[in-house]
C-alpha cells in the first residue's frame, strides 16, 4: 500500500509540474514562450509558425504581431544608428578637416572637430582642436563648454 501511495504522490506531482506544457498545443507553447522571452527573435519565429501551422490567428494576434514587428524594426534601425555612429562621425570629421585644409579657420569648425574627437576617444586630437577653437575665440560660451567637457 505504501508503495501505491508513493507512485501515486509521484505521479500527481510530475503531473502537477509538467502537465502545464505537457498537453499545451504547439502554438499555446509558442505563445507563452514570446510571452516569457520577447526579446528573443526565436521565440516570435516560433509563433508565427505555430499561427501558421494551425491557422488559429485572430485579429488581436494579428495585431500584436505587426505591433511586435514595428516594434522590432524600430529596436533594429536604433541598433543600426548606434553602430553605424563611428563612421557618421568619421565622415563629418573629415569633412571639417578639409574645410580647415581649404583654410576656413573658424571657432565653430574646430569646437565641432574636438567635440567628435572626443566622442571617438582620441583625447590628445579632440585638445588639439578645441586649443585651435578657443584661440580663435576665447570668450565663445561654446568653446568654453567644450572645453569643460574636453578637459575633464
């Protein structure tokens, strides 16, 4: 007797714990997994599938997956502007240094060279640049401030 209690305790409670997503449909599992990891790109991969596979969306799926999808698009195209950022910031450099090699030599173009210097981490060229700014215009608050920043 003690021992069909014991397999019936076991039973109930790998029941109790598995029964959840043991008997759930693909597209239920597929649900509580965008549900539990939105962020993972697999998980709504999987659920479109799963809509696909059984034919079971209804309007607000429908609608939380283009939500989901605008979403996604927007988190991409801010993922993209971070990285392509070094190389936005390379090319406006290089369009000053050729501005000053043409010899326009003015506080704004040197404040904004040091500021993108300094956003790319070459200290020792953003210095640089901002010494030729505040010596074009020492009284420049702009100057001044990118110099706080600068020389922190």
């Amino acid at each position: 007797m003690k021992i069909f209690i014991t397999i019936l305790l076991i039973l109930l409670l790998t029941y109790s714990i598995f029964s959840q997503n043991f008997f759930l449909s693909p597209f239920e599992r597929a649900k509580q997994a965008v549900a539990r990891w939105p962020f993972l790109s697999q998980t709504h991969l999987d659920f479109a599938l799963a809509l696909f596979q059984t034919g079971t969306e209804t309007n607000y799926e429908l609608s939380l997956g283009k939500q989901l999808l605008f979403a996604n698009s927007e988190a991409i195209a801010k993922t993209q502007e971070i990285v392509n950022q070094p190389q936005k910031i390379t090319r406006q450099i290089d369009f000053l240094e050729s501005l000053t090699r043409e010899g326009l030599q003015s506080p704004e173009i040197y404040r904004r060279l040091s500021l993108f210097y300094w956003a790319l981490y070459k200290d020792d060229q953003a210095k640089t640049a901002w010494q030729k700014a505040w010596y074009l215009d020492p009284n420049n608050s702009e100057v001044q401030e990118a110099g706080k920043l600068i020389n922190q």
